[in-house]
C-alpha cells in the first residue's frame, strides 16, 4: 500500500509539474513583424501600411488579445525599414525571426516580397506581403504553404481597369501605356485580355521606365491615334506628372483618361483640375456612402471611423491592404489554436478560405491570393468645385470581383 501511495504521489507530482511546465510555456505576448520601406520613394505608401498594420494589432490587444488555448495573448507590433533593399531586407526579416517573431508582414516592393517568400519556402513562418506582386509570384510553386496575399498581380488590376472602361464606360478604342517593367507589362495583359473579351480594339501602345519626367512625346501619339479611352499604368509619382501633362496638354477634353491603379496619396499629389473627370480602380476608398452594398458601406466606415480616430485622417487603399493581411494573420492563429505556420496556413484554407473584410466578403484559393466580392472600386476624380474637404477626392462608380478578374488557377499551373 506505501508503495502505491508512493507511486501515486510521483505521478500527481509529475503531472502537476508537467502542467505547470506546458502553462510556462504558453506565451502571454507574442511579437509579429511589420517590415516596410520607411524611407525612400515608397516611404509615403508604407506609411499608410505601417498605419494599417498597428491598427489591426490594436484591434485585437483592446480586445483582450488573441484567443488561444493557453488564455489571452497580446501582440506587439515590431516595425523596422526594409529601405526597399534586397540585401537591407532579408537582413531584417531574418532579424525579426532570430528574435522570435511569430508572423511577418509588409514590403510595397515587389521584388523583396519575392525575395522573403523565397526564405518562406524553406523556413516556413506565416508570411503576408501587402504590395501588388508580379503575376509570376503567384504560379505554382512560387508562394510558399504559408505565404498569403491580400492584394492582388497587376494583370487584375489591368483586367479590371479595362472591364471597367469596356463594360461600365461603354469605351471600345483603347490607347495603352505600360511601364516597362512586370508591374506595366502584367497590366498591359490583363487590359489586352479585357479587351478581347469585352470586344474593344487596342488602337495605340507604348512604355516608358519607372521615373520618367516629361511624357510629352507619348501623349501626342496618344493623341494621334485618338482613342476614346486612354488607359495608364503610371502609378505614385509617375501619375502625378503624367496626369499633370494630360491636363496641360487638353486631352482630357478629346477622350476619357483612365488611370488603372490609384490611392488617396497619389491623388493628393495631382492638382485638382487635373484629376476631375480622371477615372481609377482603387483597393479601397473610405467613402462608400452611396455605395449600393450597405453591407460593405458599414464595413468601410467601421473602419475608417477606427482608423480617423487614430490617425486623424481616413485610410488609403495600402492601409486597408495591411489592415486585412493582419487581420487574416490573426484569425489564423486564432482557427488554428496555434502559430506553427503550418497549422495556420491549414486553417485559413478550411471552410474553402472564407473570411469577411473591410471591403466584403472574401476567400483564399489554392494559389494563396484573396478573392473578393469587391477586388476593387470604379472611382472617379472630383474637381475643385466639387470637394467639400482635403480628402474628398473620388465619386465611388461601382466595383469590379469575384474570381473572375483573377488569373485562371489553370493558367498559373494548379
């Protein structure tokens, strides 16, 4: 009898201690990255993503922290500048992983988010790059199990912006200039395919690099081969001079100008006179007052109403962008009750990917990009006599989705 009472006392012992030893272990706080090029030409863009990142930690810390197993666990949000250097980047993303990160978001270069998902592949860590990548990032075997991306190729964005010109706008003659890198020739795919299924006719091409100044020579073969639509792939400081010239040189008085990717920070930058009448597609526009989903309507202004009384202004297109991405990692950590990659890549793939956003309902398909109901909104550009206030920049038209302005899962290889 001792010696059983001896041996039942070892293993009440051991069991407690093993169960005190498994409760340690169960982190109370958890660190994720938020790595962004803050400095340089991006730093504007990645602002707003750095914005919509802290926000979404703040989302789930002021509700008592992500819910796991082991109770509460509050999450901080490391930021660092990845300097949109391939080798400054790598060399902090591995930085956030040596010091126990348990997730990691961020770039709006392209290029380093191919790069980060690379180290992914082999050394899996849940993984959400915020920028447009190239179409080639999403072809099988490319994206890591763990690697999820909240924001789409530019060959959607192209898709989408000549759906929108062709279908919406009722355009049939379509000048298109790319930028002569994968972010303007995967857009220049996507309108060439819009076109072809929408029955419109590409009377014009041209390309020019990242950073030209003076479009001049372009925009009069633009107005050579008079178009009804000229669409545009320049994005960020590009835009700003090209609309700019549009405006001086008056073509937009002799056809409509699109341009295929916009956000609030961009359109700040243009003059108003020459962005009224400017048509976009935008990832997000905080103003859906007359949108005619009601549901996302409410959604949106959930969100701007959280992120205005953080930051005193509304969120642009890459702070939503961010904002999901976190939210989805969250929620992943959450469905899977745990933060092995692994796990939590299993569990935003369950129930077919289905998850809401800020934007809609939306879900993850087997190339890892979101679909949404609403991809992105048809906006079009105010002028002066129309803006109540500073960021009052964009009429809402209508919205483009659904799997439809994706790539074929074929296509890419699945």
């Amino acid at each position: 009898m001792k010696k059983l009472l001896a041996l039942l006392s070892i293993f009440v012992f051991c069991g407690v201690f093993g169960y005190g030893t498994t409760m340690a272990a169960e982190p109370n706080k958890i660190k994720v990255g938020i790595l962004l090029p803050l400095t340089g030409t991006f730093a504007a863009v990645a602002e707003t993503q750095r914005d919509g990142a802290l926000l979404a930690v703040d989302v789930v810390n002021k509700r008592g922290g992500l819910n796991m197993p082991g109770g509460k666990v509050m999450v901080e949000g490391v930021v660092a500048d990845d300097e949109a250097k391939l080798d400054v980047g790598v060399r902090r993303y591995r930085y956030m992983v040596s010091e126990g990160v348990k997730g990691v978001g961020g770039q709006t270069w392209a290029p380093l988010a191919r790069a980060i998902n690379a180290i992914v592949t082999k050394e899996p860590m849940p993984y959400f790059p915020v920028c447009v990548q190239a179409l080639e990032a999403f072809k099988k075997g490319e994206l890591a199990d763990s690697t999820f991306a909240t924001a789409y190729s530019p060959w959607t964005v192209g898709y989408m912006a000549g759906q929108a010109a062709v279908k919406t706008l009722g355009k049939k003659r379509i000048f298109f200039l790319a930028r002569t890198d994968s972010f303007g020739w995967d857009m220049r795919d996507g309108v060439y395919a819009a076109a072809k299924e929408y029955g419109a006719e590409i009377v014009g091409y041209d390309e020019v690099s990242l950073g030209t100044s003076d479009y001049t020579t372009v925009l009069q073969k633009v107005r050579a081969a008079k178009p009804d639509v000229f669409i545009a792939a320049q994005f960020g400081g590009d835009a700003v001079a090209l609309l700019k010239q549009v405006q001086q040189m008056g073509l937009n008085k002799e056809m409509t100008i699109f341009n295929a990717f916009t956000t609030n920070v961009v359109a700040k930058g243009i003059p108003p006179e020459a962005l009224e009448g400017v048509y976009a597609m935008h990832y997000f526009y905080y103003d859906l007052s007359g949108f005619a989903d009601k549901e996302v309507a409410n959604s949106a202004k959930e969100f701007t109403d959280l992120y205005r009384a953080k930051y005193k202004a509304p969120p642009d297109a890459y702070a939503a962008i961010a904002y999901i991405a976190y939210m989805e990692m969250f929620r992943g950590f959450e469905a899977a009750k745990s933060f092995e990659p692994q796990k939590v890549s299993a569990a935003l793939m369950a129930n077919k990917g289905q998850f809401n956003s800020v934007k809609g309902p939306a879900n993850w398909r087997a190339d890892h990009s979101a679909v949404y109901k609403h991809a992105a909104f048809l906006v079009k550009g105010k002028g002066p006599a129309e803006r109540k206030h500073e960021w009052d920049l964009f009429t809402v038209i209508g919205s483009m989705g659904g799997e439809s302005v994706l790539p074929t899962l074929k296509s890419l290889g699945y």
